[in-house]
C-alpha cells in the first residue's frame, strides 16, 4: 500500500509538470516558421556547416531570454505589453505596436505562402489551400479555450522530428557536423556577415515574448509554477534550435554540395528530391506545412494578446467573440487578410517579407531593451531580479543584435 501512494504521488506530480509545460515549446517552435526554414535551409545551402557554431551560442541567449520572459509572467501575472505601458507610458508602447503589428502581418503573409507552397509540393493548388486552412485557423481558434488549443498547437509540434528525420536520410558527415558545431568558421564577407544576422533575426524575434508572455499570464500560471515553467522554457529552446541544427545540416549535406542555391523553403524541398530522394522531399514538406500552420496560428494570436494587453482591451480565449471582440478581430483580420494576399497575382511576397523582416530586427533589441530593464526592477520582480550572470547575458545580446541590425539596415540603404 505504501508503494502505491508513492507511485500515486509521483503520478499526480508528473501530470501536474505536463500540465504546465506548453507555453515555451510552443513559442520557439512558431519560430520556426515558414520565413525561418527558408532562413536555415539557405544557411546550410550557401555555407555549409561554418554557421553552426553561431546557432549554438545563440540558443544560450534564446534560453536566458525566454527565461526572463517567463519569470516576470508568472511574478506579475501580467502580459509584456501591459507592463510596457505602466512603466514606460503610452507613446512608447503605441509605437512598439505599430511596428509589432506591421512585422507580425509580414510574417504571417510568409506562413500562408509557406502553407500554399507546401501543399502545392503534394499536389493541391494554392487556391484551395489557402482559403481552407485560413478558414480552419481561424476556426481553431475562435473555438477553443486556451488548454484546448495549446493541446492542439503541442500537437503540430510532433511534426518538427521530420527534419531530425531528414538530416538522417541524407547522411551527413557527422564529424564534420560535430567539429562545425564548436569550432568558430567566420567568412569575411558582405554576404556571409548578412546570412548569420537572418539566423540570429529568426531564431530571436519580438513576437515570441509577447506570446510567451501572454500565454503564461492567460493560462494562469503562478509564482508556484516558476520552476516548472523555467524547464518549458530551456527546453523550448533548445529544442527549438535542435530543429534548426537539423535543418542546416540537411540543406549542408545536399544542396551546398551540389552547389544549389535556393530563396525559399519550398525551393530547398525540391532541390531535395533529386539529391535524396522524394522520401526526404516529402519529410521537408510535411515539415514546412506543419511549421507554417502552427506560426500562422500563433503570429496572429501573440499580436491579438499584445495589442489588446497595451490598451486595456478584453483578451484572453476563455472569453466568448462578444465579451472580447477587439482580441477577436484582430487575429481574425490578420488570417483572412494573409490568405487574400496570397491569392492575389503579381504581389511580390518576398518583398513583403524582407520589409517586415527589417522593421522586426528594428524592433527586436528595444523589446529585449524594455524586458531587461523591466526584470531588474525590484519594485516589480522582487527577490527575482535579474542576477548579475543573466544580466550580463542579455545586455552583451542586446548589444549585439544592435550592431546587428544597424549593420543590416546600412546595408540594405547603401547597399554596401
């Protein structure tokens, strides 16, 4: 009997951590979007493995942000546009979501294009696709509490092991892949220094704390579940960036050694198929299918909680289309309004997306800015403060993504 009540508790505790876990997973994998695949698998394609070594001091920084992110959550049990407002005004907060809103648009058009030019790889034409699963996005989320939903978003997330999958079909050479990995290879180049800003810009974007944030906040998680929630967050992220290593590890092992060049995830899928077979050409589909419905489910929602949170609107998906209809509307608009970009003829979606891109990178190192100094207030986070290790961390990110971005906005103006 005794051993029963033991095994029993264990039980009822692990249920209780998988109960939790959820809001990190989620959140770095909808980075791994449509936008982002493409980004990795050009990483892989023009490079090889020389930048695999910067994916993996980048997924540091992702974990200690994330982190950040998810404890002043559960401290506050407040969203990240919420807190902005209170403690930096209006006119602050108005202009992060403007630029929020426009960058998340972008990103979203992106994923529709990633779902029509997935499902065009088996066949089915992008205006039968596009207005289907527009319509069953919305649905999933007009429909569902956020425990039903985040069941269903941890769901699409299973559909990532096709890359690890992939990278396996095609046989790399591991040691090579391993030595990459920690050995630093940086190429001198215009081209080189842009290509590793990208992977840094995707795998590190404003959308993922705001939804990581709200989400928490939505869910109801409290200080209590700090600990729980810590280890969804690390393992969001490296799990997240695990997809990514393979990813560029695909695309190194066939496409850079057949000296094919590619813009797109649908292009590497393609390319794929003639190199490893239609077996791998498919698994990098089915991936990109499920990565770009799962970002365009999430990219809308994260705008909804982050601009509803920064005006005092009602939000939240346990609140019926009536009690919250500005939460509603908005990631409705976002899906209908993506999938009619999509369908119209001659829109130049690429440029769509690398203008929104920019205004995201932009945006990026004041949102990560606005968290650190909101996390080292004692005021709000307490005996959880930043610590000086972490503190350190975010700001040398900070720093960097900066020097970054004002590195890729000169290059785009001057064209250098």
């Amino acid at each position: 009997m005794k051993k029963f009540k033991v095994t029993n508790k264990f039980l009822q505790k692990s249920l209780y951590v998988l109960s939790i876990i959820g809001p990190g997973l989620i959140t770095v994998n909808a980075g791994n979007d449509a936008g982002g695949i493409a980004t990795y698998a050009a990483v892989g394609a023009l490079y090889g493995y020389r930048m695999l070594w910067g994916l993996l001091l980048i997924t540091f920084s992702l974990a200690v942000i994330q982190e950040m992110n998810a404890r002043m959550a559960v401290v506050t049990g407040k969203g990240l546009s919420d807190l902005i407002r209170e403690n930096f005004g209006v006119k602050v907060t108005f202009l992060a979501m403007v630029i929020l809103f426009v960058a998340n648009l972008g990103v979203c058009i992106g994923d529709f294009a990633g779902i029509a030019a997935s499902l065009e790889l088996f066949g089915v034409a992008k205006f039968v696709s596009v207005p289907l699963m527009a319509v069953f996005i919305w649905y999933v989320i007009i429909k569902g509490s956020y425990s039903r939903l985040e069941k269903i978003l941890l769901l699409f997330t299973v559909v990532f092991f096709s890359y690890i999958i992939t990278a396996f079909v095609v046989k790399p050479n591991w040691s090579e892949v391993f030595k990459a990995t920690v050995i630093p290879s940086i190429i001198p180049r215009k081209d080189y220094i842009l290509t590793f800003i990208g992977m840094i810009g995707t795998t590190i974007t404003p959308y993922m704390q705001f939804y990581l944030q709200g989400s928490i906040a939505d869910k109801g998680l409290s200080l209590k579940d700090y600990k729980y929630e810590k280890l969804d967050v690390y393992f969001g992220a490296f799990w997240g960036d695990l997809v990514s290593f393979f990813i560029i590890v695909t695309t190194a092992a066939t496409l850079y050694k057949a000296g094919i060049k590619i813009e797109t995830a649908q292009d590497a899928a393609l390319a794929l198929k003639p190199l490893a077979g239609q077996y791998a050409s498919l698994l990098f589909g089915i991936g990109l299918l499920g990565a770009s419905i799962l970002a365009a489910i999430v990219i809308p929602l994260s705008t909804a909680y982050a601009v509803t949170e920064a005006f005092g609107f009602e939000r939240g998906l346990d609140k019926s289309f009536g009690e919250a209809p500005v939460f509603y509307g908005i990631f409705t608009f976002m899906i209908f309004i993506s999938a009619l970009l999509i369908l119209l003829p001659k829109i130049s979606l690429v440029g769509i997306m690398l203008a929104t891109q920019q205004l995201a990178g932009i945006l990026s190192p004041i949102i990560l800015i606005l968290m650190v100094l909101l996390t080292s207030k004692k005021e709000l986070m307490g005996e959880l403060v930043n610590n000086r290790l972490q503190s350190i961390i975010v700001w040398v990110t900070v720093i960097f993504i900066i020097i970054l971005t004002i590195t890729l906005v000169m290059a785009s103006f001057f064209n250098f």
